[in-house]
C-alpha cells in the first residue's frame, strides 16, 4: 500500500486538521520558547546570593558571578591562590559557596587568579606532558588546563582504538583485545559467526572500553571489568534468538553501561516480527510490556530501539533494528505490542521509517500534508517561514 | 425500533474537558460511541528536534514546558540520564532538595488532576478546594526558584537553588495541613453517589490490557499491577524512604481516582521522612566539569512521574549537544488505548474515561 493511500484511508479527520495549530492552554503553559534564550533563572529578590559556577554553560559570565566562581576555586585548591587546580575542579562546585559579598573584592581576586593561572599554566605543560604517559594519568593531572586535557585524552583515546581496532582485526576468533572484557560476552561465545562481524564488534568494544577506562581515570587499563549481573540474560536472549528465530537474527549483542548495563541486542529487520514475538511469549523471556521505542538518523543508516521489559522479572531489553536510510523499513511491532503504535507512528512522522505490519501508519504530530521528516537530520523546511 | 442515523461528532480541540488542545472524532450511534480517533500535534514544538542543538543545561527550560503539571519530574529525568552517562555524583543536599520538591509536585499535578477530573463530571467546588491547596505547593516552588510553573530547577549535578532559610519548615507545616485537607476531599467526594455512578465500572480495562497498550502510572497500577518506579528500579534517594504502592483491583475509572488519592497521601508520608532527615548543610551542585559531554554512546532512564514512566533516551556523540534526545512521555502511551476504551461507551461517559486518563497536552505532543 503506497503512503497516499494510507493517509487517506486512514484518516477521519476533515480538513480542518490544516489549520495552524493552536497552543492555547487552559492550564496556561507558555510558549515553548519563551525561556529558552535564558536557560539561567533571573535572580529572584527573595533568594540569597549564588554565583553561577560556570556549569550552566552559557557563554561568558559578566565579571559580577564569574570571579566569585574563581574566587572560591582558588580557596579550595591546596595551594591558596594556586588557581589552576581549581579551574578544573571547582568549575561545577563552585556555585554555592561563593560568600565574597563585594564586587570590587571579587574583581581584584578574579585578575590575581587569572594571573596566577597563567604563570601556573606555563609551568604545568612540562607536567602534564610527563603525565600524558598512562591512560589514567590525564584525570590525575587534572591541574592542567581542562582544554589541554581534554586533547590528550582525545589523543589516548584515538590512539587506544586504533591499536584495539587493530589487536581485534589481527587476533579474530582469540578475542586478545586488551581491556575489552567487558564487552566480549555473547559474540565471543559463538565460534560460527564470520570473522568480520566479530572484529568489528570487538574493536568498538575495544573502543568503548578504552574510552570508559581513560575516562574513568581511577580504573587501571589493563584491568578487564567484572562482567555485568545482567550478562546471563543477555546470553541468554541471544541463545534463544540464534536457536528459536533464525541462526543469522543477531547483529550485535552487548552490554550497554551507560544504560546501567542494558542488554542490548541488534536484530536484523527481516528477523525481528518473529524476534518479537518470541520476546513476548518465550517463559524464559516474557517482555509483555514495552515502555519505548525510539528512533534515531545515524546519518549512515537509521535505526529503531524497542525498549521491552518483563514487569515480573524486571528482565529488559533494548532491541536495535537498523535499517537503510533510502528505503527505511521496519516491520511494525504494533501486532506484538500494541503499545508500540503510536511510538511507531511518530518515528514514522518525524523520521520516515515505514513499519509494514502496522494498523494505522499516518502522521501523528505533524500536520497531514506535512512534506518531509522534521528529525532527519538533514531535514530542510519546506517552508522556512512556518 | 427507531433506526438511528450515524452522527459524527467533533471534540475539542478547544473544549474544556480536553485539558488542552486535543481533538476528538468520534462516530455516534445515537447516543453510544462507535468509533473514536484522537487527533493529537496541536502543540507540537518540536522539542526533540530543538534539543539537538542546544547543549543540556539549555535544555532544561524545554523540559518544564512538555508536562507543564510536573516540570520538576521533567527536569529530573533530563539531568538524571546526563549524570548517568557521565558518572555524575550529585551531593546529598541536592538530592533531597530534588526528592521534595519530585513530590510535593506529584501532590500538585494531583491536585490539578483531583479538581478539574470533578469539574469534568460536573463538580464545582471541588476545583476551588483542589487549585486553593495547590498554590501553597506553588508559592513554596516560588520561593525556591522564582518560577510558578517552569521551573528550569535542576541542573546537570545538581540543583540551580538552596532552600531558602525555613523553606523547610513550611513544606513540615503544610504535610499536615495537607493530610487533613486529603481527609475533606475523601468526606466532600470519595463516596459521594452521583460521582460512583459516574466513575465506577466505567473505562474498565484488565492488566493484560494495561500490560499490553504499555500504560504506566496509575492507569497501570488501577489494575492491579504493582509497578511503581521509585520502588522497583529506584532512583534519586527513594530506597531510603517507606512508601506503599497504591494499587486497585477493578481498573475502572473509580479505581484510578483511589489509587492517585492514595498516591497523595503516600506522597506526604515520603515527605515527612524526607523533611526530617534534611541535612542541615552541605553543597548543592555536585563536581561538574565546565563542559557537560557525555561520553559518545547511549542511555535511557526513566522514572515516576505524577503521570507514569517519564523516560529519556540520549544519543551522545561526545559532544555539549545531544546526537538524540528522545523523552518517553506518559501521556503519549497513555492516550493509546483511548479508542479502544471509548467504543460501545456513551458520549457521556467520554469526558470521564478521558478525564481518568489524566493527560497534559503540552507531553502528548511534547
């Protein structure tokens, strides 16, 4: 059924569904953009004094606040007006200890700060460069200039990866990546998998572990993560997915930390309406309920996330679909879960991806007649003045 | 018999009962729904698409503006999915200050919630009772950040205000005032027989159902399944705090109105531990670099809002901007089962079945 078609049958709607919409609000919401220019609050009279603390992230502070961050960086760093130490560190703490009450004092403390930062800078780049040596150096010299640091970590980083990337492409099956424990699980326990597919999964394993490791700066490198309590279900659902749907069904399989350790499963799109529903009626599995999908433009590909959960068991799961960005289709989970339809009808609406399968494929929050999908990312309004 | 002819009738979206911009078409055979279709984007502003570039502090404001009933829930769920990716510490202080204020903003958005679902039905003055408590809740929002309804509160570590001095004290004065006040609703309307006939055995639907549309919340918890996450994947400080999960048994549109008046009450009970162990000192923003970027990857954290599972999904590429920033709004999923709950009702049973729902327009369309 072509796109047109759909729309028109689907929809009840007379034409008034055109006219511009109205955000009148009985409860009296403002309009959305109405305190976006300012994402600080002005100050209310009645409130006592703060400084901002420089983590709100906007642009350059008038010199009122911006000193009183300074000020009480420098006060917490070991060396009393030894700024640098606190420039990094007290950038976020900074904010409600800021007593100096008088301007013109914070004024004068702020240049004697800055000052002495730039006589500490220029001693510290012998330091740091010394310190660069280790992965986990860079946070420990966090006296250093946080821009510096942040291109030395790059620089770790890059190069960690690259020599993963390499470790994983040469080492295949063996899985020798230093640092990648974390990540190995499930693809490394099956021996039919090509080779390809394994070396890059492990090398963004690899990747991602070296990353967490120069991060995380306390944690040594080489030292390989214990593996996640929610490793066995992980192996688990893909176990039963390779066994039950189809041998060739999963991508990718790992353990998402950042997600506090989400078992996360590629599956492929010609697999997943059977994926589904063994998902939701496996005993082992059961995923009856299922709290979000998103979609996202990678730019390369677009790729679907169903996020299902067994309300029991406390058993989830985020399941990736990825799908071309040309002709992007994903069968429609809506006949498994009958949650995922609207879900799905906005992913349709903002990103383009069809879901065969689906009752009632139309637009849901933008307009009918709407041309294009407004989160592509390289979405161009029709219209510029709407 | 009298053949009736099929009458199509448009709701909203400006109709009081819509608690906002939606819109309704609904198929009438006589006075009994046949078909019901939501039409829903009135209000959309594109949030998503905004976010993306906007760095996360920027992006808080926005957050207030998508459940407008509950911007503290909003930003929590914002600043708690950074944190997560970024490993933040937020300081003890802050965290109780985020706690009180998450639930003295439950109370709130149930209050709205309490008086205009009465008003729907056809109660006046419960609404002037509901909106009276309601604003002290608000003036004490006011006092901590000068905001009466977007708050922009949080932050990415932390909390952008200390309590003022005796902030505290007034939200220990008003949970009594409040106990006593829940007291009156109960006497004034909970067993009040036109309100029963209007709401019991109506909009009823099964676990399996509520399990299956993905509803959260207290259309969820109206069933019988007892899924609150502040208790089953707790975050914040809530492990530390003894609360009871509401759950009713019949998932009609009566059982909903118990569960959110007792979630009410459970709502103070958390307030009265939380104001008692309230440090007397300690930071309020947490060690947060200059530069919030999350680390390149994803996540999604979801907790309890007034409404369900407020959800956020963050896409990073490592930099100040989100790649993706996705919010799971309880209302949206909510609102699914609507047609499904509608059809074989009659059009006077719409505004209750609607009502119960307990939707904010500006998080449908977000």
């Amino acid at each position: 059924m072509s796109e047109e078609n759909k729309r028109e049958e689907g929809r009840p709607a007379a034409p008034e569904q055109q006219e511009p919409a109205n955000t009148q609000e009985v409860a009296g919401s403002e309009p959305a953009g109405a305190g976006a220019e300012h994402p600080n609050q002005p100050q209310p009279d009645t409130m006592p004094e703060h400084s901002d603390g420089g983590a709100s992230g906007k642009p350059a502070e008038p010199s009122a606040s911006a000193p009183a961050g300074e000020g009480t960086d420098a006060q917490t760093a070991s060396g009393g007006e030894s700024a640098p130490a606190g420039e990094g560190a007290g950038a976020g703490a900074g904010a409600a200890a800021a007593a100096d009450p008088e301007r013109e004092a914070k004024i004068k403390a702020a240049q004697e700060a800055r000052a002495a930062r730039l006589a500490a800078k220029a001693a510290a780049e012998g330091g740091a460069a010394g310190g660069a040596a280790g992965a986990g150096a860079a946070t420990g010299a966090g006296a250093a200039d946080p821009e510096r640091e942040a291109k030395i970590k790059a620089a770790q980083e890059a190069r960690a990866a690259r020599l993963a990337a390499k470790a994983a492409a040469e080492g295949g099956a063996s899985g020798g990546a230093a640092g990648a424990g974390a990540a190995t699980g499930a693809g490394a326990a099956d021996p039919e998998r090509e080779a390809k597919i394994k070396a890059a999964q492990e090398a963004r394993a690899a990747r991602l572990a070296a990353k967490a490791a120069a991060e995380g700066g306390e944690a040594a490198p080489a030292e390989p993560k214990p593996p996640s309590p929610k490793q066995p279900w992980l192996d688990e659902a893909v176990e039963l997915l390779k066994s039950e749907v189809h041998p060739e069904a999963v991508e990718e399989a790992a353990i998402n930390a950042l997600a506090g350790d989400m078992p996360t499963i590629t599956v492929k799109a010609e697999h997943w309406r059977a994926a589904a529903e063994l998902l939701r009626d496996h005993e082992k599995l059961g995923c009856k309920y299922i709290r979000n999908v998103t979609g996202v433009d990678y730019e390369t590909h677009l790729e679907v996330v169903y996020f299902v959960l067994n309300l029991e068991t406390k058993r989830e799961y985020a399941i990736k679909i990825r799908t071309d960005r040309e002709q992007p289709s994903v069968p429609s989970a809506t006949p498994v879960w009958p949650g995922a339809n609207w879900p799905e009808r906005e992913i349709y609406d903002l990103l383009g991806v069809d879901f065969p399968g689906h009752p009632d494929l139309r637009r849901i929050l933008m307009p009918d007649d709407w041309v294009g999908h407004p989160l592509r990312k390289d979405y161009v309004p029709l219209d510029p003045e709407v | 018999m009298i053949r009736t002819e099929e009458l199509l009738l448009n709701v909203g979206p400006q109709h009081p009962s819509t608690h906002g911009v939606f819109r309704l078409v609904v198929k009438l055979d006589g006075e009994v729904i046949t078909e019901a279709t939501p039409v829903i984007g009135y209000l959309h502003r594109g949030t998503e698409k905004l976010a993306e570039s906007l760095n996360y502090t920027q992006i808080v404001p926005y957050t207030d503006r998508m459940d407008y009933l509950s911007a503290m829930t909003n930003n929590y769920v914002l600043c708690h999915a950074v944190e997560t990716m970024m490993g933040i510490e937020v300081p003890e202080r802050a965290q109780f200050l985020r706690l009180i204020v998450m639930e003295l903003q439950r109370v709130a958005s149930h209050l709205v919630w309490w008086g205009t679902y009465l008003l729907d039905l056809g109660a006046l003055s419960p609404f002037l009772f509901a909106f009276k408590e309601r604003e002290m809740i608000i003036d004490l929002f006011n006092e901590l950040c000068g905001a009466r309804l977007t708050y922009n509160y949080m932050r990415v570590g932390g909390v952008k205000w200390d309590a003022p001095p005796g902030w505290i004290d007034k939200v220990r004065d008003f949970i009594p005032y409040m106990e006593k006040q829940l007291k009156e609703y109960d006497r004034l309307v909970s067993g009040n027989e036109i309100f029963l006939a209007r709401v019991k055995g109506v909009g009823q639907y099964d676990a399996e159902t509520a399990i299956a549309y993905g509803l959260s919340g207290a259309n969820l918890r109206c069933t019988g399944v007892k899924w609150d996450l502040r208790k089953d994947e707790p975050y914040c400080i809530y492990d530390r705090f003894e609360f009871d999960v509401p759950v009713g048994t019949n998932g009609d549109c009566y059982d909903r109105y118990l569960v959110r008046m007792e979630e009410m009450r459970q709502s103070l009970r958390i307030l009265k531990q939380a104001v008692e162990q309230f440090p007397s000192s300690g930071e309020t923003m947490g060690k947060v670099p200059r530069a919030i970027r999350p680390p390149a990857g994803e996540t999604y954290v979801r907790i309890e809002s007034p409404r369900g599972e407020i959800g956020c999904h963050i896409v990073s590429k490592g930099k100040a901007e989100p790649y993706r920033l996705k919010f799971r709004r309880p209302s949206f999923n909510n609102l699914q089962i609507l047609p499904k709950l509608l059809v074989g009702e009659t059009i006077t049973n719409l505004i209750a079945i609607l009502g119960g729902v307990d939707i904010v327009l500006g998080e449908v369309d977000c």
